[in-house]
C-alpha cells in the first residue's frame, strides 16, 4: 500500500511517498520540503506537493502536526496554519488519513529504527533498552517531547507538550538569559531559550554581559556562526545552549522516569559533533542525589534524515496493522 507521509513543523513542511507491508514501514522515498511561509494553509502545500510530484497522489496518509491532536481546529505551535481533522481528508482527497502530533512521530520512528539510525552521545555506549521507558527531546523550532515506552515486547508512544514548562535558570547568567525574555513574553517557557530560536536569546544576553553590539542576524546565520566557531560570542552562546540543554533533557529523563534518551530535532542533528565535547553530559547528570542513576543512562541521538515522515507512516502502519 502506498501512502504519503507528512510533517508539518513550524518552519516546513515536509512531504514523501511511503510504502507499507503488513503494517510496516518498507519504503520511504524522498522528501519534498515546503516552507509554511510559502503557502497559506496545508491542503494548498499539500497540492504544490502534488505538483511537484507530476502524478495523482495515494489517496491515503499519516501526516504528524506540531500540535496536540485535540479538538476540532488544531493550532499549531510556531505555524499559523489551522487544521480542522474532521474535514481535513476531504480538503486534501484522501480515504484513509492519520493524524499524530509531530513527537508522537518522532517517538514511532525511534521505535522504529535500527541501530545504524542512532548515534552515541553520553553515558554509557550501548544500544537502547528493549524494556522500560525511553525519554525523547527535540530542539528545533520548539522543543519537542515524548516517551516511548517498551514493554512485554510492545511499544508505545506517549505524546507530550513537555517543552512547554516553566524555563528554570541554573547560574546567573541563564537568569540573565531568563530576564531578557521576561521583557519580551508574559511567560518564558523552555522551548523559549532550548530551541533554535533560543540561541539569539543566550547571545544577547552574553553581549550585554560583554558589553558587545548586537547587530541584527538572522537565526539560520546565528546557527551558522556559532558551529563553525566563526564567531567568539555565537561559539560562547552555543556553549550554553548545550548545557542548557543537557539540564532539561535530564529534567525530562526524571519526570517521565526513563532508562534512556533520544535527542532529535533540527537542532539536535546540527549538533551531532558538538553534543558530545560540550557540556551537555556533566549538565544532564548534575541532579544531586540521582547522579548515579543519570550517568547509568544512555543518550543517543537519532541520525534518520526524516523521522518526523518516517514516524508518520509508522503510526499510519500501526493503524493499518490493527484495524
């Protein structure tokens, strides 16, 4: 059965062809990538894909939102698109259609994947658990949260907006970071500084603190600046971002009471090589008396090039496969 696969982020939105068998993921074919910026809703986006590809489109799909799947209008979180589900197969021509918040995607791709998809970060150099809960943390144009839970030979995947809790500075100048934000948001959640656009925040606030300018950049050349270590504040920035990262990323290991992490996200693929020389390992396990417990875990991040459409069309399988 050929589907087609979607997610649809804050930035972009991705789209590709899927083939399933017996409930499984056996083809995944290439992406097409449209900025949100470009096209006023989904169904437009999704019939330039149409375009784009020259021929009918399956009238099936699993498409992941970066939304909570509640209600009968879906807002979604750094993307003015609205999406009525009740509706939304008509706009779109299709039969079948599943819906899934963009980390519950995310979630069924890491359980998915092989061992080949993962790359070790922190802790200890082994393969995910097969029991017991794995914590999934995402930064990219949010943070993304979920947890897939392994039991009895079962999975499951468990949905979060996680990345929506209170940011909880550790030093004085996170709280710096924390009271530039507060000047410019009622509230500062996490997503806020352990996300792309959070890096800006860090940077500005080390300028202050430097007594540096801060001309006008771009995030995507912030980004840039700051991995290829062109620029002394952005590498500094991007510094701190790995360690905040690393104190949420065990915040989130605790309260969904994991055995393992999984970072992804735009984010966390841009920081492959990064991750594991910064800070991020000492900031995870830094949690007083459960540091034993944390330096036990394995932290590895997913290196698929397209989880949130390969989880897709593993969630439209799942449902296949039960029905």
């Amino acid at each position: 059965m050929e589907i087609v696969a979607g997610d649809i982020g804050g930035t972009n939105a991705r789209f590709a062809l899927a083939t399933i068998e017996n409930g499984r993921v056996t083809h995944l074919g290439d992406p097409v990538t449209l900025p949100t910026s470009a096209h006023a809703s989904l169904p437009l986006a999704w019939a330039a894909f149409a375009q784009r590809i020259g021929r009918p489109l399956p009238r099936a799909a699993g498409i992941a939102v970066a939304a909570p799947i509640r209600g009968d209008t879906l807002k979604l979180t750094n993307n003015s698109w609205l999406i009525r589900p009740a509706t939304l197969a008509d706009e779109i021509g299709v039969d079948e259609l599943v819906l899934i918040n963009d980390f519950g995607a995310v979630g069924h791709a890491v359980a998915h994947a092989g061992p080949e998809d993962f790359l070790h970060i922190a802790g200890p150099d082994r393969p995910l658990p097969t029991e017991g809960v794995i914590s999934i943390v995402g930064p990219g144009t949010g943070l993304g949260v979920a947890s897939l839970l392994r039991r009895g030979g079962r999975q499951f995947v468990i949905e979060t907006e996680g990345g929506h809790g209170d940011y909880a500075p550790l030093d004085p100048l996170e709280e710096a970071v924390l009271a530039r934000l507060r000047a410019q948001h009622r509230r500062v959640s996490t997503e806020r500084v352990v996300a792309g656009p959070g890096l800006a925040a860090i940077h500005a606030a080390i300028a202050a603190i430097e007594g540096q300018p801060v001309p006008p950049r771009e995030d995507k050349d912030l980004w840039t600046a700051a991995i290829e270590g062109s620029d002394p504040l952005a590498a500094a920035a991007l510094d701190r971002f790995c360690l905040a990262l690393g104190s949420v990323a065990g915040d989130i290991a605790l309260v969904q009471g994991a055995n393992a992490v999984v970072i992804a996200g735009g984010v966390g693929a841009r920081l492959a090589r990064h991750l594991p020389r910064s800070g991020f390992a000492d900031r995870f396990v830094a949690k007083g008396r459960y540091q034993e417990m944390m330096a036990a875990m394995p932290i590895r991040l997913i290196t698929h090039p397209q989880p949130g459409l390969l989880g897709a069309a593993v969630a439209f399988g799942e449902r296949d496969k039960g029905a």
